[in-house]
C-alpha cells in the first residue's frame, strides 16, 4: 500500500491531472483524493480510448472504473459547478466521497470575483478568492450547511448523496492499506504564502495543505512527487520572464498552451532550476517528473535558467534515442539534489517513465 502525494512545482498547469490519470490506470484500486484548490484547476485527462476530457472539482480518477474519489475539506466548492461534473461524468455516489466542510462558492463570490480581481489579479473569475476571504471571515458555509440552508435548490438535493465524512473514510482506508494519491492544484509560485503574493491564488499549493485537508498526518505520506515542465508557463499578472515573441508562438503551439480553464494564452519561459530547486526542498520532493520532454524536440532550442547562467541544451531527442534527454535530466537530479527522476513523453497513458 502507499499514500503518494502529487504537486505542481511551478505555476500550474505543469500536467498534474495527466500524471494522476497515469499513476491511477497502474494502481490497484485507487483513492484519488483532491484536497485543495477548486475549479480554477483545469486537469486534463484521458480515457482508454484516448477520449480528452477537462475535470475541474472533481478528482482525476473518474474516468477510472476502478478508481474512489474523495474531496476532502480545504477543497473550495462550487455546489452547481459540482453537480454539472457529476452528471458530465455520470459519477456514482458509491465512487465519489465530498467533504461536510468544504467551503461554498455562491454566485456572489463569482460576482465578486469577476467585479474585484479578474483584471486586476487575472484570476480565473471562479469565486475562489471572496468565497475563501468570507470563510475566513466565517461569513461563508461549510458545505453540509449550505445543503441543509438551501434544500430547496435541486443541486442541494443532489448533492446530498455524495456528501459526508470524507475525511474520516479517508483515514479508514489508510489504515486498511489501500492505494491512495492526494492530487495538488496549481503550483509552487502560486502559493497564498509564497513570495509572489499578492499575483496568487488564494490557497495554499504547498504540502502543508495536505495534512490540515486531508486529517492525515505526515508519517503517513510514503512518497512526494513533484511536477515540473520542461519549460514553464503562467497565465495571470506577476513576474514573470518571458521568451522572445515568436519562440514563445512555437512552444504555444507545438505544447498547445491555452487554460483549460479560461482558454487564455499561457506566457512561455524557460525553466528556472533554482527555483524548481526551492520547491523540491520546500515540499520534500521525493520524486521528480518532468513532462512535454516531447515538445522541445518539435522546435529546436531549449534553455535552461540557473543562477550563473542558461544552459543550452541539445533537443536531438526522439521515441526512438532519448538519450539526450537522459543526460539532461541527470544533470537536473544533480543539480536540484532529487532522489529520484522520472519523464513523461508524449500525451498517450503509461507514459511515466521514472
Ligand atoms: P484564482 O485562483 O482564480 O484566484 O487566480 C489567481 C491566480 O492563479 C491567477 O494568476 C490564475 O491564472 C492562477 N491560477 C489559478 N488556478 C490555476 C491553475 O489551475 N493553473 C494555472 N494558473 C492558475
Ligand atoms: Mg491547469
């Protein structure tokens, strides 16, 4: 049995919801668990026919028959956004667990957040950040409450069956020994408590939101996988270095970098090992992946941002001899001191290589 934890290095968007998909089609029957974010997140995932399809509350495993997915309590709830995923999905109560106290976003939060932060901030407009600030507040409901407070809503009724003690179930089927992975939102420069504030989401995207989520304890977390891309991206306001116009155009295309969420055009830089180095420590990454390792071969030029200087990398990879890209990521471990690193190389399942 293990309980691995998945999170985002970067600024999201890093392929998170691929390499949970992946991870979850050689599980023995998974829990998938999303302890954190809300629909901001966009997770693209797969299913065996290689169908696309774009989750945002729900966890990454629903596409999976074998595969129970649990919302445990930091997760922010959209209650109709919720609902519409469900029947999107067509997920059965018996396979999806929703924490009691999640807090809600209601139609005012999206108000507010459209109104207040959207141009200012570039959030995604899903209410995440006035529906967290009223809960802070304690103006806000925790998910149980809101069912009871508006039964009369059909999503309320709905929902009913799908909602509980999720985090009780949670800590039972640890301790029966399943296979669990607690899937991260967002990433590491976007962390509430990071240095970026105020160009951040409202939540935290470090291992810390595992265990105040989740109710689990850090003794019973085998193994930390961190993502990162081969390049980076961002959508939103903040720092950020972008590359020369018409070499950020090809990696937008070749690596279709639009959100899942919003559509908007991701910014294109080049991967800062420094910082990928910081989020490592930070989270205690056991295992890194890095993914699109098959994007930089379509274009041509690829660096890599150090403190001293940019490495140039040679991108003669393909299917047939990764050995270049071996030797990259070699240096990568090396240079970020990771115990172990894997990669992900192209977009079909089972493509984890670690
Ligand atoms: P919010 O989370 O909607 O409040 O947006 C705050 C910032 O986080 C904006 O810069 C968003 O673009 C960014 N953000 C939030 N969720 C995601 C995500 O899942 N991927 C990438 N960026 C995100
Ligand atoms: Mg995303």
């Amino acid at each position: 049995m293990s309980v691995k934890v998945i999170l985002g290095l970067q600024n999201g968007d890093e392929g998170k919801g691929r390499v949970v998909d992946d991870l979850c089609a050689t599980t023995h029957n998974p829990i998938i668990v999303r302890f954190q974010g809300g629909a901001n997140a966009g997770h693209t995932i797969y299913d065996e026919n290689g169908n696309k399809s774009v989750v945002h509350l729900l966890p990454s495993g629903v596409l999976n028959p074998n595969a129970v997915n649990v919302i445990t309590r930091a997760t922010i709830v959209d209650p109709i956004q919720l609902v519409k995923e469900i029947k999107e999905f067509n997920v059965q109560p018996k396979t999806l667990l929703v924490s009691n106290y999640c807090p809600v976003v209601m139609s005012l939060h999206i108000e507010e957040d459209k109104l207040k932060y959207q141009h200012r901030l570039g959030t995604t407009a899903k209410g995440i950040g006035p529906a967290l600030k009223d809960f802070i507040a304690r103006d806000n409901f925790n998910l149980h409450t809101w069912i009871d407070k508006f039964y009369y809503l059909e999503e309320a009724k709905f929902l009913k069956d799908y909602v509980g003690d999720a985090e009780g179930f949670l800590r039972d089927m640890v301790s029966y020994g399943r296979n669990v992975i607690l899937e991260g939102c967002q990433g590491y420069s976007l962390d509430v408590w990071g240095e970026e504030y105020p160009n951040v989401t409202s939540s935290c995207t470090t291992i810390g939101a595992v265990f105040y989520s989740t109710r689990l304890n850090h003794k019973q977390i085998n193994e930390v996988i961190g993502i990162a891309k081969i390049y980076e991206t961002k959508v939103g306001t903040g720092s950020f270095e972008e590359l020369e116009p018409a070499l950020s155009e090809k990696y937008r295309e070749v690596g279709k970098e639009y959100g899942a969420t919003t559509g908007r055009p991701r910014k294109i830089g080049w991967l800062d090992l420094d910082l990928l180095k910081e989020a490592i420590q930070v989270n205690g990454v056991d295992t890194l992946i890095i993914t699109k390792t098959d994007i930089p071969p379509q274009i041509g030029t690829l660096r890599i941002k150090t403190q001293e200087d940019y490495w140039d990398i040679d991108t003669s990879w393909n299917d047939k001899d990764l050995s270049p890209l071996l030797k990259l990521l070699d240096r990568i471990k090396s240079y970020t001191g990771v115990n172990k690193i894997g990669y992900t190389f192209g977009e079909n399942r089972g493509c984890i290589k670690i």
